[in-house]
C-alpha cells in the first residue's frame, strides 16, 4: 500500500513538473501569431530569408514551399513604386511582383524567355508604342498590349544611385486578365520576356518574413 502511495505522489510531482516547464516555455518565447504579429506576416513585408508556402498555383495547381532569396525594388514616374521577390521552390527559380493599389496586386513569374520566342519584332513593339494598342498570338492565345514605359530597378532593395538600372517594357494580357506578358529591354540592350499569372493571397501561407 505504501509503494502505491509513493508511486502515485511520484507520478502527481512529476507532472506538475511538466506543467512548469511548459509554462515557463511560453513565457520564455512569445507568440509570434499573436497581436500586431498577424498582421505583419504577410506577403508584402517578406524579405530576403523569408519563407513562404504557395498553394493551387499555375496550370497544374502545384503547390510547394519558396525560399525568398531576394526583394527588388521597381520604380516607374515620380511616384509608382513595386517589389520583387527572387525565390526557390527546390526546383527552380521563380518572381513574385507586389504592388499596394487598393488591394495588394500580385503576380507570379515562373517562365523567363527571350524576344525571339515570342511572334513580335523589336519594330513592332515601337509601333504599338506608338498606337497604344496592338496584339499577338503565343501558344494560341491572343495578348493585348496594355501599357509600356521606362522604369528603373534596385537589385535586393538597394535605392543608391550607383545600383539603379534602367529600363523599358511592354506589359500585355490575355482576354481574361489571367496570364501576363511583360517585354523589358534593358539598357544595356538585353532583352526579357516574363510570363506570369496572378495570384490571390489566400494561396500563400507566410512562415517567416526574413530580413
């Protein structure tokens, strides 16, 4: 009866104990999902470092883990401004642009191509330049010329005059508004092509923000 006794008041203190522990543990870490934290943890304040998951993305709805690598900063006019996260899905490399309007329009870049794979001449892009209207056919869609202008770009964020570079595009869409393709020829002549789509934020999970 005795060694029950024991056993039983040996088991009570070993699971006050536990209890302590835990609760110094909490008091120890603060709950980085609590208060003002929740509104931090999303997309618009990741940085380099950052984790984030994506969810029913592109064509086959894929979904995977992104490790932010890096956060641009692009500059149109005197006062249009947008961001860029560089990340890596364990596969391979893709671009999420962010721009504040109303809402947070975002967009996501996993195909980079040349001028030349697309049906469309450096002329041609002049001329609906020019117009402010145009189209082309690529793997059977029609995309209709939106906009185009110069802009600059900061590479990781960097807003110092030595690490500006500048550029134009030529930004067109298809007839849903589902799928983006953005022309930049850069000044030092080089030409590329994004393909992207948009995306929502309740496809996006935010781990960390990073830096």
């Amino acid at each position: 009866m005795g060694a029950v006794i024991i056993f039983v008041l040996a088991l009570a203190g070993l699971g006050i104990y536990l209890w302590q522990m835990q609760q110094a543990k909490k008091l120890s870490q603060p709950d980085i999902l609590s208060g003002p934290m929740i509104d931090r943890l999303s997309l618009d304040h990741v940085g380099a470092g950052g984790m984030i998951h994506l969810m029913n993305v592109g064509k086959n709805m894929e979904e995977y883990d992104v490790n932010i690598l890096s956060r641009s900063i692009y500059r149109e006019g005197d006062n249009q401004e947008w961001y860029e996260l560089e990340g890596n899905n364990g596969k391979q490399r893709l671009w999420i642009s962010l721009k504040d309007n109303a809402l947070l329009d975002a967009t996501l870049a996993m195909r980079k191509l040349k001028l030349r794979d697309l049906p469309v001449t450096r002329d041609e892009l002049d001329d609906m330049d020019e117009k402010g209207q145009g189209e082309f056919v690529f793997e059977e869609k029609t995309y209709y010329y939106e906009n185009s202008n110069e802009a600059s770009y900061f590479r990781d964020g960097d807003t110092t005059p030595d690490n500006e570079v500048f550029f134009y595009y030529w930004k067109f869409e298809d007839a849903d508004g589902q799928e983006f393709i953005t022309i930049e020829e850069w000044e030092n002549g080089r030409f590329e092509v994004t393909v992207s789509v948009p995306i929502k934020t309740s496809q996006v999970k935010v781990y960390s923000l990073g830096t």
